[in-house]
C-alpha cells in the first residue's frame, strides 16, 4: 500500500469517527473541541497526503471512478447543450459525446470522451475507448464548426483508442490520424482540456488544439505506464516506476511546454468540489478564446503548427 493510500486510510477512519460522533443518540452532550480537533487533524493529513502525490498516485486518482466525466462539466460548463449522433458512416458511438453548446451568447461545438461511472454506463460507453465511429463523428462535427465559425473545446479521458479486432478493421489507425490531420488545418480556434486520463493515440486523435489546458491531477501521455512498462522493460508490473520516467503529470508537462495551463483542484481531488472546477475550466476557457479570437484562420493554422512542431522536436 502507497504512502497516499495510508493516508487515505487513515482519513477515511477519521471521517468516519468524526461522523459517529455527530451521530450521538440520546441526547447526550458532545464535546465540540473533540470534533474541531477530528476536523483539523483530517486537514492536515490530507494536506499532506496530496501536498507530496507521486506519479503514481496521480495516474490512479485520474483513473478513479469517482472522478468527474466530461459530461458532468459539460452541465455546468454550458448554458445549453444538444448532443449529435453518428459519422454518417456507421453508427454513434457513445465513448465520445459531441454536439453544440453555448455560453451566453458564444457559440461552440463539443467533442468529449465520456467514461461511466458503474459497469452498466462503462459497457454502454466502452469503457471511455474509442472506436473508429467516434473519430469520424468529431472530425464531421469539427467541419461543421469551422463552417459556422465556432470554436471548438474538446475534453480528453480515455485510457486509449479501443484495441478489438473490429475497430482496428474498420479502419482505427486511419481515424485517429484523420482527426490529427483535420485538426492541424481547421480555421477555428481548438481548446483542448485533458480532465482525467490522457493516454494513447485515443487521446492524441482530439489533442490537436491551440491551447492544452489540463487539470492538476490529470495525466496525459503516448500509452500507459502498464503499456510503457510492458514495451520497454518487458514487465508491466513496473507501472509505477514507469509513471515517473514518462513525466506525464500536469506539472512535468508546463514545464515541457506541451500543456499551456494547469488547472487547480481542490484537495482530494476533482470530486471534492465540481462546481468549483467547471467554473475554472470555464473561466479558463472564455479568457483563452478572447486571445484565440483575435488571429484569423490562417494566423491559427501557423501558430498550432508550430506549437506542434516545437513539441516534436522536443521528444526527438
């Protein structure tokens, strides 16, 4: 068990004393200094406890099913919201939610990889992987914003492009670079914001933004530490060793450049306070699209290539 998880365990026993004693029958007194006490120690221990996250601890707290979806910033994000369906070509895919949505008066089209919360929502939604449909679903959506002139906000949680037989034949690797593609030459602003779990060309098919906005306790990476592990050591129970040396944390990717904005969470992560979130990415959005707003298409296209271009020859 991790330093955090002996926390955790620790704060979790606390609550719990904390709420049997509120929980006092019989009318009998209770000492308030002892539940002040309880309530500071609780604090403090998770102070500490996230105060000092390893890479590690960050990828299982992205991965925490108690996590915020898109879907749950998107109700507190947006004014309204229609969700579309279907590339035209096959099906809708529920992995990605993508559709129109406004704030005030601003216009902007939506493309958001959607997990579940239990294993009923998980299976509807494979799991937050995409297949091939989704891909082809945004870049349809992605035209028709640039035909209407809307700027487009995607928000990236996926442990990767589904892996099944059948989405690698109809044609994966094809959709995932097709996104990138259209991506790169789209004449409106993109701003991408990673709420969870970024990993694989799932997550890199709608990255392609002019702003990477991330939130603290997100990852964003080329696979997972499990993938990482298992390619280049041979051992996938090195993940955790893995998530340090790919610097895929909120904070190792600023200082790299590649994620233009950290965005904060409260203490214990984004499910302590969600309205307080939304309104930051909210907050961070609107400031970003009033710079965005003042190139024009062409301006965009050059300035996300070489942010892209800076970016790989980074890595190389």
């Amino acid at each position: 068990m991790s330093n955090l998880e002996n926390i955790n365990k620790e704060i979790e026993d606390l609550e719990k004393n904390l709420e049997d004693l509120k929980n006092i029958a019989n009318g009998e007194q209770i000492n308030l200094n002892d539940v002040d006490e309880i309530q500071k120690k609780i604090e403090n221990l998770k102070k500490q406890a996230y105060s000092k996250m390893t890479a590690w601890d960050k990828v299982n707290l992205a991965r925490n099913p108690q996590r915020p979806t898109a879907l749950d910033y998107i109700d507190r994000i947006f004014d309204e919201f229609i969700e579309l369906h279907g590339d035209r070509l096959s099906k809708d895919d529920k992995a990605t939610v993508c559709g129109l949505a406004k704030i005030g008066d601003k216009k902007f089209t939506i493309i958001a990889q959607q997990k579940g919360r239990n294993t009923k929502e998980n299976i509807e939604r494979n799991f937050g992987m995409p297949n091939p449909e989704s891909y082809r679903k945004g870049i349809r959506l992605m035209k028709q914003a640039e035909k209407f002139n809307r700027p487009i906000i995607t928000f990236v949680d996926t442990k990767g492009a589904y892996p099944g037989i059948e989405a690698e034949e109809k044609g994966q690797g094809e959709a995932i670079a097709r996104s990138m593609l259209e991506m790169c030459r789209l004449k409106v602003p993109i701003i991408v914001v990673v709420i969870g779990e970024g990993s694989s060309g799932g997550a890199l098919a709608i990255s392609v933004g002019d702003r990477i906005l991330m939130l603290e306790n997100a990852i964003y990476s080329i696979l997972s530490p499990e993938g990482y592990a298992s390619i280049l050591w041979k051992d996938g129970t090195r993940a955790k060793e893995a998530a340090e040396v790919m610097k895929l944390t909120a904070e190792d990717l600023y200082n790299f450049d590649i994620v233009d904005t950290i965005i904060d969470e409260p203490v214990g992560g984004a499910s302590k306070d969600v309205d307080a979130v939304a309104d930051s990415i909210k907050k961070e959005i609107l400031k970003q699209l009033d710079e965005l707003s003042k190139l024009d298409g062409n301006d965009l296209i050059e300035k996300r290539y070489q942010k892209f271009r800076k970016i790989g020859e980074y890595i190389k």
